[in-house]
C-alpha cells in the first residue's frame, strides 16, 4: 500500500491536489482516504473552505479509487458528481475524506466520499459516477 501512496502522492505533485495539499493516507480497492489541511488559500471569507475546495477534494479521492478498481488497460473520467455541503471546513483544521466503491459495472462506478472535519462531523458527502474509457487494445471481459 506504501509503494501506491507514494506513486500517488509523485503523480499529484504537480497538479491541482497537489497544489491543494491533498494527502493520500490509505489507497485499496475498498476504500481511499486522504487529508486536507484548510490554509488560508483555499478559504473564502470568513476563514471557511472553499466548497470547490471541498469538491475537488472529495472528488480526487473517489478518482483515485476508481483507478484502483480499473480493469487492465482502461481509464476513468468523472461523469457526474452530487455534493451535499453539510457544515463548513474551518481554517486551520484538517479534513478527512474516505471514498467507497458502491458499485462496478462494465462502464461505470459510483463511488461514495464522507468528508469529516477534525471532530468526525460532517462536513460534505459526495457521490459520483466514473466511467471506464477502455483502451483500443482491451478486449471485451
């Protein structure tokens, strides 16, 4: 599980969940959780989290699990997401999220995603749709 974390965490350096801060702390095929400090950065007024910060979050941890559950040779896209904002996310405090695969079909996932602030309350619960983009190569399982 290490050695995936670590291949996650090189590949996000770069981009927006790295550029966020996102933390990816367990990675399976059963569930993906990740941190995110909220810095001042990612705030609105108010000292709360932006809620596309919250969105982008949630959202990276079920891609990740969706890549995780991908058949050989195939990729995943977000097709649809439902956010239910909760309560905000502070400044200061770290949120976690721990996204779920509900359901594996032959072209798509949908995956669950809790965000918790630090003392386990909701914060947003997310579900999203994935869709599997087979290669040319990927033969019909």
């Amino acid at each position: 599980m290490e050695d995936i974390i670590k291949m996650i965490q090189e590949a996000f350096s770069n981009l927006l969940p790295g550029y966020l801060g996102m933390q990816v702390i367990k990675a399976t095929t059963k569930e993906v959780v990740g941190t995110l400090e909220i810095k001042e950065n990612l705030c609105t007024i108010g000292k709360v989290a932006h809620g596309g910060a919250i969105m982008a979050f949630a959202d990276t941890m079920g891609a990740i699990c969706a890549f995780l559950n991908l058949p050989p040779n195939s990729r995943t896209t977000t097709i649809e997401s439902k956010t239910n904002m909760i309560r905000p996310g502070r400044l200061g405090e770290a949120l976690t999220a721990k996204s779920k695969l509900l359901n594996k079909g032959r072209t798509l996932m949908l995956l669950y995603t809790e965000v918790q602030n630090s003392q386990e309350q909701l914060v947003a619960v997310v579900i999203q749709t994935q869709m599997i983009i087979r290669s040319p190569q990927a033969k019909d399982a």
